[in-house]
C-alpha cells in the first residue's frame, strides 16, 4: 500500500467515466488508480509507463494546451503540482483551455489549515513538510476563488485525508485535512 493510496484513489473516483484523461506531474507519484479509456502522463522529465497510462509526452504544464489542441481532454489531474508554480493562475487558465467544455480539472495541494501546518507556522519549523521546491500554498477558499477566476465552475473541495504513521492517508475533515482535492467544471 502506498501512502497516498487514499488521495490518488479519490482523485481518480472523480474523474471515473471520463475517455481521456491528462495526468500533470505525474513522474514522481503515477496514479495507478486512473482506469479510464485513455490516460496521458504530461511532465518535464519521463519514466516507464504504468500499465494503465497509455502514453507520456515531455513537457512543461505552464505550456499547455501544447503539445496538444485546445479540448484535448475531457479530464486532467494534477496531484501536489499547482504549489511548486510560481504562477499558479496561468496554470489554471492553461488547464481550461485543454479541456473540453464540459470537461473537470481535479488537483490536490497541501492544505495550509492542517493540523501539521499549523503547528509548524506556530513554530516556524523548516524540519518537517517545509520544502524548497514549494512555492505557494492555498488556503480553500481561495482556492476556490482562483479556480473561478480561471473559469472553472461548480468548484468543489475534498478532504484528501490526513497522514498515520504505518498507515498513510486515512479519511479526515476537509477543512483540517493534510492535502486538498478541488475539482471545477469547464464551462
């Protein structure tokens, strides 16, 4: 069991049913979970595919729609990418322009109203969960917000679970929990 199990399982019930899915960032964590028609791997260095993607393309998430057209997929996951960017927003609007209309875009983020991050803020620990590679974290609602501005719509928000040692991520309130899954809708 790996111990994101519970977060890429969500992530891929939410986007269940769709033909064609863009997985962003992939390399690092592939969601073995995604079972649809066809899933895509987009990310700036590659490895062996898992047996349910069907291809991988090297490139940069800033960049799209290229290599593909605009509405190419129907939907895209983007798991702990959008807080290493420094400019989240035009990621956003990148994502819109891929999917087709009608399409979902389902990320997930570290959550900075957790349990965990509160007490590292309280502390200003740089021990624990305090990475060079992040740029940004996003509290909810806000989130929320600059996925609307996007032109995301119906944004919703769920709990991407909180971590136990030996256990991984187990289901937790979404407004404490360790990591964030939004989804929104292509109008």
């Amino acid at each position: 069991m790996n111990k994101e199990d519970y977060r890429l399982k969500k992530m891929a019930g939410l986007v269940r049913g769709r033909t064609k899915v863009l997985d962003l960032g992939w390399v690092d964590q592939p969601n073995t979970f995604l079972l649809n028609k066809e899933v895509v791997g987009l990310d700036i260095s590659s490895r062996s595919l898992p047996h349910n993607y069907t291809s991988s393309v090297i490139g940069d998430a800033l960049d799209l729609p290229e290599p593909f057209k605009p509405g190419s997929f129907d939907a895209i996951v983007a798991g702990e990418l959008i807080e290493h960017l420094e400019r989240p927003l035009d990621f956003l609007r990148s994502c819109h322009k891929t999917l087709a209309h009608g399409g979902i875009l389902v990320l997930s983020m570290p959550n900075p109203n957790s349990f965990i991050e509160q007490a590292l803020t309280l502390t200003l620990s740089r021990r624990f969960f305090y990475s060079a590679d992040h740029v940004m974290l996003f509290p909810q609602r806000w989130l929320v917000r600059m996925m609307e501005i996007a032109g995301f719509i119906d944004v919703r928000l769920y709990s991407g679970g909180f971590p136990v040692p030996y256990l991984g991520l187990v289901p937790f309130f979404r407004p404490w929990c360790y990591q964030t899954i939004a989804a929104g809708k292509r109008s």
